[in-house]
C-alpha cells in the first residue's frame, strides 16, 4: 500500500482499521504498558481486513477497472442530463 498500489487514502485507511482492530482491547491509558495488558485479538477481524485491502490492490491493479469505472460514471452522467 506505501508503494502506491491500490486507491488513494488505502494506505491510511488500512492503517486506521487494523490499529482499531489490534488495539481494540487495550485502554488508551495502557499502551505504555501493552506488554502487560492481556489483549486478544480476533484474528478472523484482522484477515478480512487484509483480505478486503487485497482485493482493492487486486482491483486497482487491474487495466480495466479504469475503463468500467470511466464507463459507468459516463453512463450515469449521461441518463442525469437527460432526465
């Protein structure tokens, strides 16, 4: 995602939901002492996280996911003009 695949703001935002997710169990007041802190973390969250991140690089990544998005938003554009 810091190399630049996926879509803008990914990187940020995959940031945010995994730190909510790892963090989710540990008071704010606590982190100093996160070693301490018994913290369990739903592992099954943090895949689906990945997996989702993965599937936006993926779709990114792929030459015509441009051109559909391009051609839906065009169509879209299109029947507003002549409602």
């Amino acid at each position: 995602m810091r190399a630049g695949h996926g879509f803008p703001g990914d990187a940020e935002r995959l940031d945010a939901e995994l730190a909510e997710q790892l963090l989710r169990r540990v008071p704010m007041d606590r982190l100093d002492q996160v070693d301490q802190v018994p913290a369990v973390v739903d592992l099954v969250a943090v895949a689906e996280i990945v997996a989702a991140y993965r599937g936006r690089v993926l779709l990114a990544a792929d030459p015509g996911t441009s051109d559909a998005v391009d051609q839906a938003v065009a169509d879209l554009l299109a029947r507003q003009g002549a409602e």
